[in-house]
C-alpha cells in the first residue's frame, strides 16, 4: 500500500503533457526569425479555428522526428488568453512536446507582418528558415512531398 501511494505521489508532481505556449509579443519576432546557428528552423503557424492545422503540425512533427537537424516551432495566432484551449488542442493531437507560442499583443496583424510581410494571416502557414541564410515559406497543409521541397 504504501509503494501504490508513493506512485500516486510521483504521478501528481509529473507533468502529464508540456508546458502551455509561452507569449509572443513584437520584441519576441526578430529572436524567433533569426537565423539558427546550424540546420533549420520551421514556424508551423497554426489557430484554433483553423481545419487543416492540426494536419500540417502533425506532418511537420513527422518530419522532424527523422531530421534531427530540424527545429520546429508552433506558433497559435490565438491570443494568450486561449493559451488553455491551445494547450488542450496540442494535447489532444499528440503535439505537445515541441515548443510552442501564441500571440501576446492587443494588436496580432502587427505580429503577422513582423514574421512575413507577403502573409495575409490564412493558416496553416510555414516558414523556413536555414543557417545559410536562405528563407521560405507556404500556405495550406503539408504532406511529405511539399515538407520535403520546402526544407530543400
């Protein structure tokens, strides 16, 4: 009985999934775009009422489990305010241990035009960015073949 308790004990004080995303404010974007020291960087950029969102996150953890040189972003253009539902969604689809952020400005079109000037805010959005400088970015969900080309 008493090793069941010590279990349960553990088991309280163990964090089941991640941590909710952090805050991005507009101080927070030049860090986020800049350029890695080695590999790649990929911004899943994703929102709660969004239908193929969680599709494109899910291929793009994929995709990083196999490319370790990948590192991978998810950024909700929801409001921290929904950090809860964000956090739940992540749970939900297995995707809670990549880093994640969502927007922390009363004003997110400023945030969407530091990250992309060309985005118009349509999600899924991509961006890529690689230590050699070279940028990329897609809008619309993402199978192997476009992750691949993508990242090329």
């Amino acid at each position: 009985m008493k090793r069941l308790m010590g279990l349960l004990a553990f088991a309280v004080v163990v964090p089941v999934h991640a941590a909710a995303p952090t805050p991005l404010a507009i101080a927070d974007v030049s860090a986020l775009l800049a350029q890695p020291a080695k590999g790649t960087r990929v911004i899943a950029l994703w929102s709660l009422d969004c239908a193929y969102c969680e599709q494109n996150l899910a291929a793009l953890r994929d995709w990083q489990r196999s490319h370790a040189e990948v590192e991978l972003v998810f950024v909700a253009t929801d409001p921290m305010s929904r950090a809860s539902a964000l956090e739940n969604r992540l749970h939900a689809a297995k995707l809670d241990d990549v880093p994640s952020r969502a927007y922390a400005e009363a004003t997110p079109d400023r945030i969407d035009f530091l990250i992309d000037q060309t985005w118009g805010g349509e999600t899924p959005r991509t961006l890529v960015i690689h230590a050699d400088g070279r940028r990329k970015a897609a809008s619309g969900a993402l199978d192997k073949a476009r992750i691949a080309k993508l990242l090329d």
